[in-house]
C-alpha cells in the first residue's frame, strides 16, 4: 500500500468525526458566551475584593517591615562608608619608642668615645699638624720634669 491510500481512510474518519462535533459546537456557542460573561464578572469582583487587600498589606508593609529594611539599609552603607579615616592609636607610641632608641644610641655613643667620664685623647699620628690656638698663635711645647 502507498502512503497516499494509508491516509485516505483516516481522512474520511476525521470528516466523519467534524461532521458529528458541529451540531454540539453549535450548541456550545452559546455557552461558551455565557460562561465568558460570567468569567468576566466573576474576574471583576475579584479585583474588587483584591484591591483593598493589596492596599492593606502595602500600609503594613511601609509601616512595620520598611523601616526594619531602611534601617538594616542605614547600618550596612555606614559599614560600607570608608571617608572616616581610621585612628591611627599607634603612631604617638611608635615614634616615642624611636626617639627614646636614638637618645640611648646616641648616649651610648658618646659613651663609648669617652674614658672614664672624660673624652678620650686624641689618637692621631705623631707628625700632624700642630694645634694652634684660638687666637691663631702657635702652642708652644712646655717640658716637665718627668720627661
């Protein structure tokens, strides 16, 4: 058998079938306006219900769950707000703490370059210059005894 005549049958079937819907289609018509007419009402009554609903649980809403939402709001942009520097607590120790090793390096220093409480002699070589005196006089050697 050829596809065509396969599909003869089930087309005649199908005509058959339409042909026995439209006495019922035509008896739904009208129903069906009906029924859309009273969807229609029932539809408007039910927005006419909804509506004060709605507009109740906006009131309560904005009255007793956004001010919960604006403040968590407030508090999360002042966590997120960086302009206010952060104190810096220990910069003052810090730099005392400094101050306070420089003195004591610099005493220790001074320390070491004295003997016994006095400056240690000078300890350059034999032949330097001799020292001369403020007012530009040349020191004059003084022997002693001991020598």
């Amino acid at each position: 058998m050829s596809p065509k005549k396969r599909t003869d049958p089930i087309r005649d079937g199908a005509r058959q079938a339409a042909a026995l819907l439209k006495p019922a289609a035509e008896r739904a018509k009208p129903l069906a306006r009906n029924t859309a007419a009273a969807t229609r009402r029932q539809l408007r009554r039910t927005r006419a219900w909804a509506a004060p609903q709605v507009e109740r649980s906006g009131k309560v809403l904005q009255d007793k769950v956004a001010p919960k939402v604006s403040a968590a709001l407030s508090s999360a942009a002042k966590k997120l707000d960086p302009s206010k520097p952060r104190h810096r607590r220990w910069r003052k120790p810090a730099g005392m703490a400094t101050l306070t090793a420089a003195g004591g390096a610099a005493a220790a220093f001074l320390r070491s370059k004295m003997k016994n409480g006095r400056p240690a002699p000078h300890t350059g070589p034999a032949d330097s210059v001799p020292a001369t005196q403020p007012n530009g006089q040349q020191k004059t050697a003084v022997k002693t005894e001991a020598e």
